[in-house]
C-alpha cells in the first residue's frame, strides 16, 4: 500500500468516526428534549399552596440590603412533584441571586403530578419611608396586571 492510500485510508476512517460521534450526539440531545416536557406554568400559590409569601418575604429580608431600591426580581423555577430545580432569579447580582435562589430551594411545594411544571413569581424591594424597608412576593401574572 502506498502512503497516499493509507493516508486516505486513515481520513476516510476519521471522518467516519466523526460522522458516527455526531449522529450519536444529535440522537442524545433529542432523547433528552423528548424526556424534558414542561407542562404549563403554576402559580406560586398553586404550585407552593403551603407558602405564605409573607413568610418568603421575610425569608428573603436579607437580600434585601443587596437589591437596588425600588426593583423588582422575576423568579422562574421549574417543579416536579415536590421537586424544586433550575431557581433562575433576573438579577445581576451574585449575591442576590444565591440568596434567592437559596430561599427557593427551601420551599415546600408540590406539582401534584409527574410533570415538568415552569413557576414563576416577581420579588419587589421598595422603601416605604426613610425609616421603614420592605419586600413583597407575589404571582408574576399578578405584578403584570398590575402594571408593575
């Protein structure tokens, strides 16, 4: 065999391999889509009918010196069975992400079935007055009828 056809040889098997390594990924990827459904999304309430948001606000006072004032945080989390995943708080701070996303994870809450449900809920910090500093929780679909 000459060194060109081993050279293609060896391409011609590479390529091939390549090939095989990319069709196998792509199938991973969409069995992994196909396994992900999420359902439809809950409200805080519904989806946590244990939780006060009073409690969770008071759960999350310490972000609070961590919040630009006034602001609101959108919180989106994902819930299966009991099951509390992917806490994505809209904020740019670091430590105000982890502190909600801590509060979060401590939630007891319960989609009522074995699917993927989305939540979503916005935490707003305000100053009532000099003296006095709040936050509030409430359903996104509320804070948007509101007019936010």
């Amino acid at each position: 065999m000459t060194p060109f056809a081993r050279t293609l040889t060896i391409a011609l098997a590479a390529s091939g391999l390549l090939l095989a390594a990319h069709v196998a990924q792509a199938a991973s990827t969409e069995a992994d889509v196909a396994r992900v459904h999420v359902v439809g999304q809950l409200p805080l309430r519904q989806a946590c009918p244990s939780v006060d948001t009073r409690e969770l606000a008071d759960e999350l006072a310490p972000s609070w010196d961590d919040a630009a004032k006034p602001s609101t945080v959108e919180v989106n989390f994902k819930l299966r069975r009991q099951h509390v995943y992917d806490v994505r708080p809209a904020t740019a701070s670091p430590r105000l992400y982890h502190q909600i996303r801590h509060a979060v994870y401590n939630l007891r809450c319960d989609g009522g079935d074995d699917q993927t449900h989305a939540v979503r809920f916005v935490v707003r910090y305000v100053v009532n007055d000099a003296r006095l500093a709040s936050s509030t929780v409430a359903d996104a679909d509320a804070d948007a009828d509101a007019g936010r």
